[in-house]
C-alpha cells in the first residue's frame, strides 16, 4: 500500500482532531461487593454509616477514589525461525492480561475506606475476631471464590459529560492486598489508602 501523500489541513481540522485531548482527572470507580461480603459487613458493625453497610457507603468509596489505572493487556507470541530465509516472525496465540490493579483512596477520619477493604479480605480468609486471632493455633477456612469475586468498574469521561465514554468491567475481582500506609511526625498529609485488586480478565464497552 502506497504512503499517503501529505496535503494541507486548516485550523479547523486541528480543533476537530487533536485540541481536545482527554483529560485524567474525569473518571469513576465502582465496587461491588458480592451479597455475601455486604452481609458479613453488616455482621460486624465495622460502619459509622447508617450503622452498617449500605449503598451509601458505595457512593463514599467511589468518591474516595484518588487514583486508579485503566488496565492494559499484551499478547503472548510463538517465534518461528525456519519459515523464511534470515527472518524471524512472531505469531500471536493468546491475550494476556495484567494480573492486578491498584485504586488509591482518601481515608476520612472514619476510616470506613480501610475497613472496608480489610473486611473484603478477612471475609475471603473467613476470619472471625471472636475466634481468638491472637491464639498460636489460630486458623481459618478460606471461603469458596464465588462467593468473594465480583465485578468492579471503571468509567471514563469528560468533564462537559458529553460525547463517548469508556467503561472497564473487571471480571471475577476480588482486592488482594492492601498497601502499608506510613505514618510519621512529619508535616501532615492526608491518609492514602492504596488496595490491589486481582482479577481474570476486562472487558471495554462505550457509550455516545
């Protein structure tokens, strides 16, 4: 195929093409925990809100959200040697996604962000307080995946709402780790809680 030849473009074609970029600051996250995780919250009274767990606290964690990541993906390639004279082709055969991404999260003096999480986590290992944790032969039992996983999402917008956006689904999530988060006798900055979620693959959808 031939290069295309270069012609003239005005300022019109400029301000269609590339003087509206988009910008990183217009985002949503939104958590979902499964049934069984919300119930197992509510259990534990971890919650200032409504006095436990409610879809206000899904609308305080999405708000919370500082920093987020939209999730990438590469392809996993054979490599042939012998097809082609002195050349070496790479062929894909399978699409391999990241295996986590982290959110950042304002704490408010509540600390409701990290309990939330910390009681994602402890219902996945099925942890009890009352099951003397502090006990040498403390155990537990690990509760079945489908109970835990869930669907989580990104969405990316503008700021005039306008326009298509982007939706990341991330499918069978589930956080995995949490973060240290320092904190020292210097000058005071806001709490960061930092939460990595594993998941098995996402998908993009959009909307006009």
């Amino acid at each position: 195929m031939a290069t295309p030849k270069p012609r003239a473009r005005n300022v019109a074609d400029l301000k269609a093409n590339i003087l509206r970029p988009s910008l990183t600051s217009t985002y949503e996250c939104h958590f979902n925990p499964p049934p069984a995780v919300r119930s197992w919250m509510n259990s534990r009274r971890r919650f200032d809100i409504g006095g436990g767990y409610n879809y206000t606290m899904d609308e305080k964690v999405t708000l919370s959200c500082r920093e987020a990541a939209l999730p990438g993906s590469s392809l996993a390639t054979h490599t042939l040697d012998n097809d082609h004279t002195g050349v070496t082709e790479r062929h894909a055969y399978r699409r391999q996604y990241d295996t986590t991404s982290s959110f950042s999260f304002y704490v408010d003096e509540q600390y409701d962000i990290i309990n939330f999480f910390e009681n994602w986590i402890s219902f996945i290992v099925n942890e009890d307080g009352s099951r003397d944790a502090d006990r040498d032969n403390y155990n537990y039992r690990v509760n079945f995946p489908n109970e835990y996983k869930s669907e989580i999402f990104i969405r990316k917008f503008e700021r005039d709402y306008k326009g298509r956006d982007l939706q990341y689904k991330f499918v069978n999530a589930y956080p995995i780790s949490i973060n240290q988060m320092p904190v020292n006798y210097d000058a005071s900055q806001i709490l960061l809680c930092t939460v990595n979620f594993n998941f098995s693959r996402y998908i993009i959808s959009g909307e006009r």
